[in-house]
C-alpha cells in the first residue's frame, strides 16, 4: 500500500489489531495461554501470574510517569499503599467491591496530583528524593493513623464481594489480575497513539520545544503523576486482596524500588518492557531458588542470595543491555521473523 | 468498537476457556499431604535476606540441627525429615508465592517455624485451608491460637502476655509506680505496650510517659530525655535487640540510673553482650532462657560444641534455639503419634501434650483441645555481673 | 532551657554523622552528576571492614580505623574503573539505578561473607561510656571526638578543593572536563579519586557510628537520612552539606523532645519537603539555566 | 497592520544589557531577516518574543494580543511558532510523532477520550495525519517518518523541526539560523523552502540569518542589529551598502 494511505487510514496502529502490529499472533496465543493456565497449575504459577499482572499494573503507571513523561519516583510504594487501604476501608465500611475499587483508583489519583503540585517545579534528582520522602511520610501516616488502617498492626482483607458471588478462589483473583492488566495496557497504549501521550514523550525529551509546540508542560506532568498513581492504587487494591493482609511494612520503600528495578531491567518506555519487567520480578527469584537447589542440598536457600539477583541483573542489564530484556526479545523476534518486526509500543 | 477481528476472538476463546478453568480448579485440601512410608516432608518460609534475616538465618539453622540429629538417630519411626526452606525477605509476596509452592506442588505436611508476624499473618488461612499445619511459627499473633484454630499451634503467645506479667510484678513486687514505655514502632512494640497498659489497668495505675523509635534507629537522645524528664521509676523496653542495646549505652550515658525491664525480644544475650556494662542490673522477661544460662547443661554442651565445629568456634545465636526447640516439639510430637502419622493424629497427640520440657531453655509446653498455645508463662531474668541469671517464673 | 540545649546538642552530634555521609554523596555529585545511592550501603561496609581489622585481626582502634577507610577508598575507585567508568555519557538516571544496584550487591554480600553474615556486633571505641558534663549539658567522648574529626575533615577537603591542583580539578570537570585536562590532570583517574575519597568519608562515618549503633547489615538505612541532609545543602557545596546534616539532626532531636510520637520519624523528610516547595534546588543550590 | 509590533524591548542579564530598546515589525505574509555580528541580541530577541526570556522594559504585540503576558505555551494557539539555533527535538521518539506534536495545538479530545481511543480521538488522529501528509511531502520527509530522530542527518532534523513548527499553522514563523551548519546546496534549498512556506501557508517568516546569500534571496526586508541595539533597517540592497551596519561588522571582527 502507498504510504500516504498508510499513514491516513493508519493501519498501522490506529486499530487495536494493528497495535499489536506483527506480534498479534503471539500475544493471542500467550492470551490463551493465560486463560487456560488454571487448569493446569492450582497453585504456585497461578500466584505468580497473579502476582505479574498486579505489578504489571503498577509497572505501566511508573512507565507512564518514568518512561513516558521523564519523572523520577521513588514513592510509588505509596500510591499502592493508598489503593490498598481506601479499598480496604471502603469495603469495611460495606460500600462493596466495585466501589472500593473506584475510590482506590480515584483518591490515589488524587493524591497523585497532589503531589505533583510541588513536583512540577522540581526536576530529575530533587524529583527522586522529594517522592523518597513523599512515601516515608506516607508510611509513617499508615502506622499511626490506626482507626482507619489498623495501624502497624495491620488488617485482614476480606475476598471481594460481587453481590452474592466472592472471589475468594486464587483463580478467580487471577482472572480479575489480569482482566485488569489488559485493560490498564490497552489505556495505557491509546495514550502512546494520542496527544497527551505524544506530549509526555515531549516533555521528557526537551521542556522548552514541547513548550513552544503549545504543550502546557506543568498540566501535562500533572496528569502523568495522576494516571501513574490511579495505575498504582488499582494495583494497590488488587494487591491487598491477593495478599489477604495489609500493614504498613509491605509499602516501604523497597517496594518502591523494586518497581523502578522491574521498569528498567524490562525496559524503559516500553510497555511490552512492563510485562517482561513483572514477569522477571516475580519470576526470577523463583527460578533462582530452583538453581541455587541444584547446587545445595536441594532444598534450602542461601541466605542474602536475592539481594545479589537483583543488585546483578540490574547492573548487568544497565551495562550491557540499556534498552532491557524488550530490547533483547525484539532482536530475537527481529532475527526469527526477519527484519523489521514490529514493536508494541 | 473497531477492526480487531484476530483479538476479538481471541476474547472470545478467552472468555470460554477461562471460565472453563474456573470451574475445573476447585482448590482441594490433600489429606495426609506430605507423609510417605520413609519420609516427612516439611516446609519453612522465613527471611534469609530482607530485615529479619538476622532470626530467619540462625533459626533455620537451629531447625537443620535438630532434623540433623533426629535424621541420624533413625529418623521419626522410620521416616526421614526433609523440610524445604523459601527465603521470603520479609516480602509477603514472596512468602505467597512460596507458600502456594509448598502447599500444592511440595504437598507438605506442615509448616514448621514461619518468620516474621506479616509473613504468619498472610500465610497462615492459605496453610491451614489447604489441610495444612501451622506448627510454631517465630511471631507473636493473637490470631494463631484466638481464636483456636484446628491446624494451628504456637508456642509464642503475643508479648502483650508477658508484659501485662511484668507490668504486674513490678507494680507489686518492686513497688513501683511511675511507669514509662520506650517501644519500637511497630506491631511487636506496639504489643508490648498493649500489655503494660493492660497490666496498669488492672492495678489501675497511668503510663506516665512513652517514646517510641523506628527499626534502625540509632539516636535515643531525644527519647531518652523525655522518659527522664517524666522522671519514671521504670522504664519497660518494647524494644528489639540492637536498639534496646543502644539504648541502654544511651541511659548510661545521660548518667539515668532507673530501672528497666525489657521485653522478650531485648531480654537476649545479645543485648548484654552489645551493651555490656550498661546492661548490668536490667530486667527481663523470657520465655526462652538466655544462652548463657544453659550453655553448662549436659544435653546442651554437644550441641554448642557442634554448632561452634561448623560455625568457626562462634556461639550460636540465641534465635538458635527457638529453632532447635520448636523443631524437636514438632519431632517428640510426631514420635509419640506413632507409625501412623497423619495430620489428625498429630493434631490429637499435640492435645494432649502436657508440661512437656525439652530442658533446652524452652518453657515447657502444654496444649489443649481449647488452648493452641504451649505456654503463658515467662521466666523473670535480670543480668548479674554480666550474665542473666534467673530470678523467677511469671504466671 | 537547659534541656532545649542538651537536645540541640546531641542532635548536632547525630547531624555530624548525616553529614559526613553526605559528604560522599555531595563530592561524588559535585564532581560526576552522579547520585550514589549506595552512599549508605558503603557506609555500613567501613563499619565491617573496621570491624574485621579491630576485633577479629585484633588491631588498635586507630590503625584498624585508618585501615578500613583506606580499603574501602580503594573499593570506591574500583567500583569507578569497574562499572562507573563505562556509563560516562549515559542519563543520570540510568546512572543512578546503577549505585541502587550496586547497593543490593554490597548488602548481599556482606550477608555472604560468614564472619559477617546477619548478626551484629558491637565495636566499642576506646572512649566509650566517657561523657564531658558541663554545667548539666552533656556530651559523650564519642560525639565530641566525631564533631572533632568531622570538622577537620570539612576543613581538609574544602582546601584541597581550594587550593590543591587536584582539588581545583575535580571543581571544574563538573563544569567541563575540558578545563579539568587542561590542568594537567587524567580526568578518568581524577574520577577514581573523587570515588575514593566520598567512600572513604562514608567509611568513616561508618567507623564513627558503629561504637553508638554498632555493626550490622542494615547500617546502610542511615544513607536514607544523609540524603535530606545533602538536598538541603543544595547537593554542590561540602559546608552545605554539614549544615544540612545539623539541621536535619537537631530538628529530628528536638522533633524527638518535643513533638508527638512518629514526628521524630518523618521530621527530616517533611522538612526537606518544606525547603524544595519553596527552593526546589535546596538551600545552597544553583538553578541551572538552559541556553537555546 | 503589522502582525508582530516590537516596541522599545529591553532585556538584560545581570548588569549586561542584552537587548536596548529594540522596535521593529513583522507584517502579515512578509519575510523579514535579522542580522547583526555575534552577540548582537538577536536570538535574545526570539527567546523574548516567544517567552523563553522575560524583557525587563517593552512590549510584543501579536496579532493585537501583548505577549508579554503570556506563557511560552500559550503563543503557538495564537498562531506563532519557532525553530531554534541548535535544534530542540524530540530526540527519544519518531519523525512523525514530532510533525504531530506540531498539531497538538489543534486538539479537540479529553483525556477520557484519548485513553478509551474513543472514536472522535480515532478521527483527529486521522485528520492530524492528513495534514503530516501535506507536510511530509512538501518537505519530502517520507522516507524518515517512522525513523527515530537520533538515526538522522543535521539537516533532515532541521527539516523536521521546521514541519512541527509549520505543522501549528502558524501565522507568523521564527525561524533562529535556518542555514546555520548547512553545506551551499542545502542553504539554497532552505531558501527556496521557505519562499515555498510563505507562498503555500500564507505565513509570515522572521529568521535570526548570518548567511547573506540566504537573507539578501529570500528576505523582503532586514533589521540590523549590534549591541542589542537597530542600526539599519530596510531593504536587502539598502542594508548591503548601510555604513552602519559595515562597521558592525568590522567593529567586532
């Protein structure tokens, strides 16, 4: 087809088909798979998965903001943490499920933009450290604000309630996760294909010619922090019920990290970067204390080893991979398929 | 809503073959998971790597050696112990996801030892509703035996237990009355100081003052001149080893000598060992005697002289022995169950254990039909010329 | 009164120790762009290796002291030639991810090694339990002599940054290292000492903090709270960092004194928070202008 | 009228006084070149007019609105857009997604819209395109649409940065040295271009030119400036024989 059709009528990724471009058959037949993964595993994969969607979740929102539109946070632990506890309290308080899930998604996002009220005037490192302290502050609002978070105590978190039905089963957990995730990376790829989304690339890459391209950089940055954070605070609820049990030491500042790590080993700015990010975090430990089994008796771990995983991939990805495991998985497909495989960006 | 034809069935296929699985993964609890002919398998998910590895790490080796010597003496009528260990660092998704694994794929009978009270608390309804036991875990929570629960026993009953004990004992042995609490801000200080306004109630008395601190913390200045300026005859510690140690230097050194009473994480040889001088004349409560007091004891002597052989000549750490302790419970527990092990059986056997004494520092343990826990007494220790040395038991 | 000064006091002294791991993040910075986040991981590894020489080879306090630092000066200039060195050019972030990564790694293997591993140890200095009392203030031998050392170890590297040809370098690569090689210095192994020198003042605070908190694997966290400390001075300026470490010090004393409960806690961070609202470049910071 | 009317702009850094009572305009579908020895204000002049800097004294009228009192944001809507001396793309992203950043001025979706890829969203993204089209093949851009900015050419990127710029249909384009680090042909090639612009867009240019060639071929009137100040102003051949605007020149070499 001629080019300008092409570009016009945008085959190309104005349809849901042609986002997907040429990987469409894959991500069908990992879709299915994921469908029919229940029927084989009851238990340890289908926790995995579960647990991949959720941070695949919260992973899209910190793309969004970090990948995207260029801004550092290490607080994103506390976003979750909102999401977790307004839909605790909210279901608490016997307002169900689906609003529970609504007030996470929307409270969260409003604490997002208020944060990005004095973000929008800091930049790379001051932003980093501001949403560093950002969640300690949160963290210590958590422990000591005990009649609605229970305090360091913590609180159970009943399974969801849809009227009479409850989602209590692991695979009915896992079918939401994921419902969810797909949902989440479908937005989050109409932002990539529409202005707004344009404009965060734009701010990221050079402040004064979105500017003078008419882009409202502080309005732009604003709504990144206020998607990022309503990604994080879905993420949150979902976490709090795959958990079962929520307490203010599950949002510190490690998780914070361990989504940035996740972002940046899958690779940054790319969604299909999140998926792989989530699927390594989770993943990967697994996979370790497997072969560390090899080598010791079989079956114990060796203490602080994890650590090591991380700190390693992470320096060996940064080294030698900076684009990240995306990166490695689109040379395969380039070199499987031919040249010129598309990307899902 | 646009040309998708390829996703559209795909969500289709989705849809029918998600629901399809839905309705075939009915979870199921396997009975008798866990127990072959030579075999028991168990299962450990503790922190080897994150905040608490410093008790995940010594008590796993405790729980090896105590395997280590049952394994060699023959095994448990003829079945070997293996146990699977997954480090979760104190991440409870991790411990999850370890969890899932030793449950539905390991099959394990029972989970012996579990770290860290998030780990218990999200653990535990996965464990025990999959037929499961919970056996011991290294965390006071209420939950684990208030109320009683089939397939869960502890031997740690949570530290407000022995705080209100405390509190009691030094309101009417020791007289005193103006009480302070200096706690670490979390779920184990926070009980303690649950059970030190507790034991007041009782007597009807007020906390005077209270300072609290975060995990690795290492300043008590500010803390420290508060409780003084409150001018409190007694100082109860909610503290954890390390700080309860530096706060003890810090007492000394704004020259404050009050009494304190520390709680049973702080009431350890570590504490004195990291304090030294500045310890001397502390109370504690315990229910786990100090190292130093039964490092003499005959059974315990070829155990630390063991330890010291694979262990560079060094002490074991005193998490060691809730370790070894709880282990050899679990293993007297199976032996007296016989032959025909099953989680019913041991469940039945545990009942009715009654004022069991390993005399390996451990309390002696008693269980009931109604009462899940292995003991609500504490030993009453204080250190003398550098060594604890016990002065009681706590009812 | 008197207690509103014995609180300031003590908490300058724990401000000194915030600052003299800032130090190492502000020279680093100053000199790199680079924001090391592992700062407070090789802290916690000076603590270790003083440990290592003072209790378990036996050495005087002193000499174990000096040796620890020299070691992990020399650990910092490797991780420089080993990793660092080959990420010039990339976005600071990238970089910056590099030094979390580093800091997992540090941990790690501190837990691995077996005469370190997840206990604590204690590494008491030949002061300890020594306080100076005057007119009811008092301070331990231990703060005193770390407020000693850390001022003298300000006034030692703000002349060598003055006056010392090396010094004068390592100022203007941050501007460019054009100028840096025209003072007749190897700017790659100029960054190898800027590396040494911010892990041995991390070391050193390590060395200074272990009698108070002791030794163990979770030091690193003190890092956490050096960060404020460095932000509030702007990050760029070696005096602003001490002042920042005292501010944040004394604040979180007399937070501790006089505040609810859990203030102490977050008292650094909400007034680092504070301070960016109104100056997002810190207290000693310069806004950085972009020409087009 | 004119459609940009500068009047007594001031500007200074610190002590030093940048720009000096500087007064010229721009009218409706006129190219109009300024020039002036290194450091004579001129590119300070485009940072003022399109907001990057603030003047301390004077004002910009565009198109009847004073610019003064608004953010740098808000001009492209008025229907003003710049390129600059050393060229600000969107280094991290596409040719086409630049051009269509040029659009976004023209947005008329929410952001609900845009996240659910609601129809309207679907449409104006077809219609941006259609107008990238026109662009792309008046700047025949096509073989690099879908290449990422850092993989081209100096002066491919000078190109794309003039489609975003044109991309906002703008009324009047400051162009900041369109020849600068261009070889003779491309120089020429510019020149032409922008006659094309004008003549196409009906869009009035001011360009901040060093290159004489290129200002006396295309330009229909120069502003001279030296030391933040206008020594000459008139037409290309007027301005060539100005003495003023000579000893500029040799003032400073």
């Amino acid at each position: 087809m001629s080019k300008k059709s092409e570009l016009v009528t945008g085959v190309r990724d104005l349809t849901l088909a042609g986002l997907l471009g040429r990987q469409r058959p894959v991500a069908i037949a990992l879709l299915v798979a994921l469908a029919v993964v229940p029927c084989f595993h009851s238990g340890y994969w289908l926790s995995q998965l579960t647990f991949v969607a959720i941070y695949a979740i919260a992973g899209f929102g910190l793309q969004i903001l970090l990948g995207f539109a260029g801004q550092v946070s290490l607080g994103q632990a506390a976003f979750l943490a909102s999401g977790a506890y307004v839909s605790a309290y909210v279901e608490r308080i016997g307002l169900g499920a689906p609003l529970g899930f609504a007030a996470a998604i929307f409270l969260t996002a409003g604490l997002g933009l208020l944060v990005a009220l004095p973000a929008l005037r800091m930049a790379g490192l001051y932003l980093a450290i501001a949403t560093m302290s950002f969640g300690f502050i949160v963290e210590e609002v958590m422990a000591r604000w005990t009649s609605v978070t229970g305090g360091n105590a913590g609180i159970a978190i009943p399974a969801i309630k849809l009227g009479s039905l409850s989602l209590g089963q692991p695979w009915q957990i896992y079918y939401l996760s994921w419902a969810l995730a797909l949902v989440v990376l479908l937005i989050s790829a109409n932002l990539l294909r529409t202005p707004i989304g344009r404009a965060m690339l734009a701010i990221r890459d050079s402040e004064i010619a979105a500017r003078s391209s008419g882009i409202r950089v502080s309005r732009i940055k604003a709504v990144a922090f206020g998607l990022s954070a309503a990604f994080a605070g879905l993420a949150g609820a979902l976490y709090s019920h795959a958990i079962g049990f929520i307490s203010p030491d599950q949002f510190t500042i490690a998780m914070s990290l361990d989504l940035l790590v996740m972002i940046l080993i899958g690779g940054l700015g790319t969604l299909r970067g999140v998926l792989l990010g989530a699927v390594f975090l989770v993943v990967s430990p697994e996979l370790f204390q497997q072969l560390i089994g090899l080598f010791t008796s079989g079956n114990t771990e060796v203490a602080g080893l994890r650590p090591l995983l991380f700190g390693v991939s992470l320096i060996f990805v940064l080294l030698f991979q900076p684009d990240g495991i995306d990166a490695m998985v689109t040379r395969i497909g380039e070199w499987v398929a031919g040249p010129a495989a598309g990307g899902k960006r | 809503m646009f040309r998708m034809p390829g996703a559209r069935h795909a969500m289709r296929l989705t849809l029918f073959a998600g629901l399809a699985c839905g309705a075939a993964s009915a979870a199921f609890a396997a009975e008798n998971q866990g127990i072959t002919k030579d075999e028991i398998l168990l299962g450990s998910v503790l922190d080897l790597s994150g905040p608490v590895a410093s008790i995940g790490v010594p008590v796993r080796e405790g729980q090896d050696m105590a395997i280590q010597a049952a394994n060699d003496a023959g095994g448990i009528n003829g079945r070997k112990i293996r146990i699977i260990y997954a480090d979760s660092g104190y991440d409870p998704k991790k411990a999850i996801i370890a969890t899932q694994k030793l449950v539905n794929d390991d099959h394990v009978f029972a989970f012996v030892g579990q770290v860290g009270s998030a780990i218990v608390h999200v653990t535990m309804p996965m464990i025990i509703n999959n037929g499961a036991l919970l056996l011991f875990p290294n965390a006071p929570i209420e939950e684990v035996y208030e109320p009683t629960k089939p397939l869960a026993f502890t031997m740690q009953p949570a530290f407000n237990v022995q705080a209100r004990l405390a509190t009691a004992y030094a309101y009417n042995t020791l007289g005193k009355r103006k009480f302070c609490a200096f706690y670490q801000d979390d779920d184990s200080g926070e009980q303690v100081l649950r059970g030190i306004n507790e034991g007041l109630d009782q007597v009807g008395a007020k906390l005077v003052e209270k300072a609290s601190y975060k995990r690795g913390a290492t300043d008590f200045s500010s803390q420290f001149a508060r409780l003084k300026q409150a001018d409190c005859d007694i100082v109860m510690f909610g503290a954890v080893v390390r700080e309860a140690a530096a706060a003890m230097l810090e007492k000394q050194k704004i020259g404050w000598n009050v009494d304190v009473l520390v709680s049973q994480p702080s009431a350890t040889d570590t504490v004195v060992r990291l304090a030294g001088s500045a310890a001397e004349g502390m109370l504690g409560v315990n229910q786990m005697l100090p190292l130093d007091m039964i490092k003499d004891q005959p059974n315990v002597v070829p155990v630390f002289k063991a330890y010291a052989e694979s262990h560079g000549g060094k002490l074991p750490d005193p998490a060691f022995l809730y370790g070894y302790n709880f282990m050899n419970l679990f293993i007297e527990a199976a032996r007296r169950t016989g032959p025909d092990l099953t989680t019913q059986n041991l469940v039945k056997t545990l009942e009715q254990i009654h004022d069991l004494d390993l005399n390996f520092g451990m309390a002696p343990a008693t269980f009931s039909a109604t009462q899940h826990v292995g003991s609500l007494s504490t030993n009453l220790l204080k250190v003398v010329n550098g060594q604890w040395t016990r002065i009681g038991v706590l009812k | 009164m008197i207690a509103f000064l014995q609180q300031v006091i003590s908490g300058a002294a724990v401000g000194i120790v915030y600052a003299l791991v800032a130090l190492g993040f502000v020279m680093v910075h100053k000199s790199t762009q680079i924001f090391n986040f592992a700062q407070g991981e090789l802290m916690m590894l000076g603590a270790f290796a003083a440990y290592t020489f003072i209790i378990l080879f036996g050495l005087p306090f002193w000499l174990g002291a000096i040796l620890a630092i020299a070691s992990v000066a020399v650990f910092g200039a490797v991780l420089d030639r080993l990793l660092l060195r080959r990420m010039v050019g990339t976005k600071p972030f990238t970089i910056f991810m590099l030094t979390v990564g580093i800091g997992f790694c540090i941990r790690s293997i501190v837990m691995l090694v077996p005469m370190w591993g997840t206990d604590t140890y204690s590494l008491p200095s030949p002061l300890q339990g020594r306080i100076f009392s005057f007119g009811g203030l008092i301070i331990s031998a231990d703060h005193a002599v770390i407020l000693a050392t850390a001022a003298l170890v300000t006034t030692a590297l703000f002349l060598f940054f003055r006056f010392t040809r090396l010094g004068l370098a390592m100022r203007a690569i941050a501007q460019n290292p054009l100028a840096a090689s025209y003072l007749g210095v190897r700017v790659d192994s100029l960054f190898s000492i800027v590396w040494a020198l911010s892990a041995a003042a991390a070391a050193l605070a390590g060395v200074m903090l272990a009698p108070l908190s002791f030794v163990h694997a979770d030091m690193g966290q003190i890092g956490l709270k050096a960060i404020p400390a460095a932000v509030l001075g702007g990050f760029d300026s070696l005096p602003g960092a001490i002042v920042g470490g005292m501010i944040i010090g004394i604040v979180e004393s007399l937070a501790g004194f006089y505040c609810p409960e859990g203030v102490k806690d977050v008292a650094a961070y909400v007034v680092l928070l504070l301070v960016l609202a109104v100056k997002p470049r810190g207290l000693f910071g310069h806004p950085d202008v972009k020409k087009v | 009228m004119a459609l940009l009317e500068i009047n007594d702009l001031s500007l200074q850094f610190g002590g030093l006084k940048a720009v000096d009572g500087v007064s010229f305009s721009v009218k409706e579908n006129e190219i109009l070149a300024i020039i002036g020895p290194n450091g004579a204000g001129k590119t300070t002049v485009f940072n003022a007019v399109s907001r990057i800097y603030r003047p301390s004294h004077g004002s910009i009228r565009f198109a009847g609105e004073e610019l003064t009192r608004l953010r740098s944001d808000q001009l492209p809507r008025l229907g003003l857009a710049r390129t600059f001396q050393n060229i600000e793309l969107f280094a991290g992203t596409t040719v086409l997604s630049n051009i269509l950043l040029g659009c976004h001025v023209h947005r008329r979706t929410g952001l609900i819209a845009e996240l659910l890829f609601l129809p309207s969203a679907r449409r104006q993204e077809i219609a941006f395109r259609a107008q990238v089209e026109e662009l792309v093949d008046l700047l025949d851009l096509g073989a690099y649409l879908h290449t990422e900015i850092t993989s081209l050419p100096y002066g491919v990127r000078k190109t794309v940065e003039l489609a975003r710029a044109l991309a906002i249909r703008p009324r009047l384009l400051l162009l900041d040295e369109p020849s600068s680090g261009l070889n003779v042909e491309e120089t020429a090639h510019v020149g032409e271009l922008i006659g094309r612009i004008r003549d196409s867009f009906r869009t009035a240019v001011a360009m901040v030119e060093h290159d004489m060639s290129l200002v006396n071929g295309v330009s229909d009137r120069v502003v001279a400036l030296d030391a933040g100040r206008v020594v000459a102003e008139g037409s290309p051949d007027e301005i060539r024989n100005n003495d003023a605007v000579k000893s500029a020149y040799l003032g400073v070499t």
